[in-house]
C-alpha cells in the first residue's frame, strides 16, 4: 500500500497504463487471503461489512474500467489509504 500511495503521488496528474482486470482481481484475492489468514473475518462486524462494500465497490469499478487508462489521484490515495488502514486497524488486523 505505501508503494501504491507514493507511485500516485509521484505521478500525480499524469495518465496511467490501461489498467488491467486480470491483475487486480489476483491483487484482490491475495489480500483477501492474508486478511483471512489473521482472523480479519473471524466474526463479520460492521467494519468488516464496510470494508467488504468498499472491496466489492472497487472491484467492480476496475471491471468497468478494464483496459482504459485513468488519471493518477495523489490526494485520493492517500485518503484511500487512511481509510483501509484504519478499517484493518479496528478489524484486529494489527493485533
């Protein structure tokens, strides 16, 4: 995530390569599979629904956007990032 958060940043404005449905879906899987790993869905709270939503809502907008290239949003990333950090801090990520 942090490299993700400083790529956005360093290109911040500029357009990005197509962006690729296969790949995220695999990115999303993994992170799925170390969340479950650590007991981050043990038992489904109202954070683990918000971040399901979240994750789910993301997925879909990459299914859209298969293949099109997009604008890369420094400020956005860094929001996207505090929010999951902190979902996954409430969710016992960290513990």
């Amino acid at each position: 995530m942090f490299q993700t958060v400083a790529f956005h940043l360093a290109f911040h404005g500029k357009e990005t390569t197509p962006v690729n449905l296969y790949v995220c879906s695999a990115s999303w899987l993994f992170e799925i599979y170390v969340l479950n790993s650590v007991n981050f869905f043990s038992s489904i709270n109202w954070v683990q629904i918000v971040y399901i939503l979240i994750s789910l809502f993301g997925l879909v907008n990459v299914l859209r956007i298969h293949g099109k290239t997009t604008i890369y949003s420094g400020p956005l990333a860094i929001v996207s990032f505090v929010v999951m950090i902190t979902l996954y801090y409430l969710g016992g990520f960290f513990n």
